[in-house]
C-alpha cells in the first residue's frame, strides 16, 4: 500500500492477471474496509449477500452486476451502491477494475434527510 498521506491513482494500483480476479486491500478497519479488484473479461463474483451496504466504484472497462435479480451494467467512471442483505453478484462485460467501499457501522439517522440520486 502507498504510505499515507501521498496521492496516487487508483486504478493504476492494481493489475490485470489473464483470466483471474485479483485483490488488493487499501484499508481494513473495524468500521468498513476498501478493497480494489480487477477482474479479466467474463470473470466475476458469483451471488453472495452481505450484512452492510457496499459501494461499486468502477475504475475503469464495464461490469454486469445483478441485486435482487435486476441486472445493471456499471460503466468506468459510474457507481452502484449494494444493499445489505440483498443478493447480489457481477461479471466482468469487459476487463474491469473497481473500488469496493464497505460500511460495517450501524445505520445512523441523519438530520439533512436521504441524498437524492
């Protein structure tokens, strides 16, 4: 990991591997973690459920990530938030890297009201 505290960019911190799925952790916290993953074409994670929201950043290439049985594809650039609790898995449409941001605190209120996508 880069020291802290230095930029850098993101989607040039991890590689693509010929028909594979790489990791790497940035940060792992009690809280939530930061996971970058780069995926070959047609590789993916197959459907699983987590007990804490999870956001998709996609870095770069495109992915086809299903939640709850809806199909989305999520293009460089964009990003997708996963429910807690909610089924969900992603193929790779073409190479593709992404940030995985998982938030492990519990649910707080906020006083400003839900962000509007």
């Amino acid at each position: 990991m880069e020291q802290k505290g230095i930029p850098f960019n993101v989607a040039d911190h991890i590689t693509y591997a010929e028909g594979s799925v790489i990791s790497k952790t940035l940060i792992d916290k009690g809280i939530g973690s930061i996971t970058l993953f780069s995926f070959d074409e047609n590789q993916g994670l197959s459907e699983h459920t987590s007990p804490f929201d999870a956001v998709v950043h996609v870095l770069d290439g495109e992915s086809r990530i299903t939640i709850g049985g809806n199909k989305t594809n999520v293009k460089a650039g964009e990003m997708i938030i996963m429910p807690a609790n909610v089924p969900h898995s992603l193929k790779a449409v073409s190479r593709f890297k992404m940030m995985l941001i998982m938030i492990r605190a519990a649910d707080e209120k906020s006083s400003s009201g839900p962000i509007a996508v």
